[in-house]
C-alpha cells in the first residue's frame, strides 16, 4: 500500500508527515514559518517534503494550510498568519517536488482525519469544532467535505453570537470565537482577576499577582481544584460553546460533532456547561435525537493525516481501501452524485 505526505502550514511552523493508508504517521519532520515570506514558506515546505521523503517511497502530497483555498484548490487566497495572498503553493509544490499535490483548508484537512480514522469514525454528517486561540472547523456532509461555492465554507467560528459583541480579527463584531474559544478563556479570566481579585486570588496566585499574566493552563488548573472563579469562567465559555453548537445542529444536523483543539479537549470542565447550553438552545430540542458529541482522538497530527488522505484519495494510484468514497469527494467539481 502507498505511502503519501500530508503537511500541516500554520504561521509558526510547518510539520511534514509520511502516512500509510490506514492514517497511520510513520515518520515527520518539522521547520519554522518564514511566515513574511511567501515564496520561501513554499521552499520550506518542499524542503521538509524532500527531507521526509527520503527515507519513504511516496506517491503525492496533501498540505493543510492555515488560510483561504480557492475551490479549485490550487492557490491560497489569503492566509491570515502567513504572507500568502493569492498564491499559486500547489504549481510550486508539484514543481520543486515532481509530486501530485493538493491543497486544503488545515481545519478541513484535520476534520477529514478526524472522520477517515478519528473519533468522528462510523458516522456520514459530522461537524468538528476546534477549540483553540479561535474557532475553527470542517463539515462532512454525507461523506463530503464541505467547501462551498468558493471553497470558504466552515469558518464557523464566524457566526455571530452576540449582536455589537466583541471584536473579531475578521473585521466584525460578536463572532463565536471571541466569546468559546481558549482565547476567550483568558481573557475573562484575566477581567475577572482585574476586577474581582478577592474572588480571583488563586487564579493572582498562579499568575505571579499579575492579572495580565493569568494563563489558560492556570484557569484549568485551579478549576481542576475547585476554585469557585475558575469553574465560573469555565461556566461562561462553556455554555457560550454550547450555544455555538446548538445553531450547527439547526443548520447541519450532524451525526455527532468532534470537539478539537487545547481547549475543546480540556473535558468535563468545558463540556459540562456546554452540553447543558446545548441541550437548552437545541431547536425541537423534545422531537429530535441529541447528536453524540466526543473529544478528537488524534491530537496535534490529525492536520498532516487528513491532508495525507486527501492526497491519496485524489491520487487512487497510491491505494485506499475506501478509494472510491474517497476519490468522488476529493474531485473539485460536479461529481458528487456518482456515489
Ligand atoms: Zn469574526
């Protein structure tokens, strides 16, 4: 069976991984983001490819990138960490490396992982939500990564929750990200700390006394230990969390949804308050089945494993037990109804 290489390009770094068909990573390298550079986060990224490579026979090369791919999935449109605008990565990949290349979104890449071989398994209609410094995401509806008419859908931590709420680094006000993201987490910690430091003092304790110190890792901790203002904090961002997926459940319907991220895997701190928000905010919440809701299993790879798969799928040639299902979602356009 064939190997192939997904890459994960965030702002900070970009990691290259060999990976056989049943998502396995057998081998990774990784290198800093030139992230001012457009042309030379390219070169980084074909470097760690040769570099993996070289040990490993493999047949095409899947990259998940932090940004915006147009539809035809060849250039990145614009990508907010890195100096990408409107850039050709696919052409430049295939033509440094000699390899068939495709281009993702890295939240659709890692939510595709999640579905092929993660906890999002077993199930055709499936929405995971990273829970990170933002929100991000990737819809799988009936099989099918959702992209959109332009290749932009799912950038569901954009939805607005709050009218004249927060503002958000897209240029809008109320996005569901600045109110359950772990950005979110800290900085209502670090509010609480500034102007309820009686309530807050063992959140000032492990920040040194600091309110602009309080960390997300401080809040889980002493929410861990039962610190009132911690749990408090988690109650907020949590049942925020809850209200962002019950308005995905209205509109998807999924299966089940995979939460991701640092804080999306935190746990019963998080998913506590979520699920109760959830469950209250559901529509026909009494006439419809409750849509299962698990923590992502594949952690910090599933970026390079889904890009990886999709790779392969668009290249039948590097073998797939489920090449068919595989193949028809990859195709860019207009063959979704042979499955
Ligand atoms: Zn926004």
């Amino acid at each position: 069976m064939g190997l192939t290489i997904g890459v994960d390009v965030g702002g900070t770094k970009i990691a290259a991984g060999v990976v056989d068909a049943d998502g396995t990573l057998l081998a990774e390298v990784r290198r800093a983001t030139p992230a001012d550079d457009p042309a030379g986060v390219g070169e980084s990224i074909a470097a760690a490819i040769t570099e993996v490579r070289a040990a490993h026979p493999v047949t095409a090369v899947g990259i998940g990138a932090a940004g915006m791919i147009d539809r035809a999935r060849a250039r990145v449109m614009f990508a907010p960490n890195v100096a990408w605008r409107d850039f050709p990565l696919k052409d430049l990949i295939e033509t440094r490396t000699g390899l068939p290349t495709v281009l993702e979104n890295d939240a659709n890449a890692a939510a595709w992982a999640e579905y092929r071989f993660g906890a999002g398994q077993g199930v055709d209609d499936l929405v995971v939500v990273t829970l990170g410094t933002g929100i991000g995401g990737g819809i799988i509806v009936d099989r099918q990564l959702l992209r959109g008419a332009h290749g932009f859908a799912a950038e569901i931590g954009h939805i607005e929750m709050q009218a004249n709420g927060r503002r958000c680094g897209c240029g809008r006000r109320g996005c569901w990200e600045r109110y359950g993201s772990g950005t979110a987490l800290v900085q209502e910690a670090r509010e609480l700390a500034r102007f309820r430091p009686g309530s807050a003092a063992r959140l000032l304790e492990l920040a040194g006394g600091d309110p602009d110190a309080v960390q997300g890792h401080q809040v889980t901790r002493a929410a861990r230990e039962g610190d009132p203002a911690a749990r408090e904090i988690y109650h907020t961002v949590g049942t925020w969390v809850g209200r962002g997926l019950a308005d995905l459940a209205a509109i998807f319907d999924p299966g089940r949804f995979v939460l991701a991220g640092g804080l999306g895997e935190v746990g019963d701190l998080l998913w506590d308050p979520a699920a109760a928000a959830f469950a209250e905010n559901l529509t026909g919440r009494d006439y419809r089945p409750l849509p299962e809701i698990r923590i992502a299993r594949l952690g910090g790879g599933a970026g390079m494993i889904g890009a990886a798969d999709l790779a392969r799928a668009a290249n039948p040639q590097a073998g797939s037990a489920v090449r068919t299902a595989s193949a028809i979602v990859a195709e860019p356009s207009g063959l979704n109804t042979i499955v």
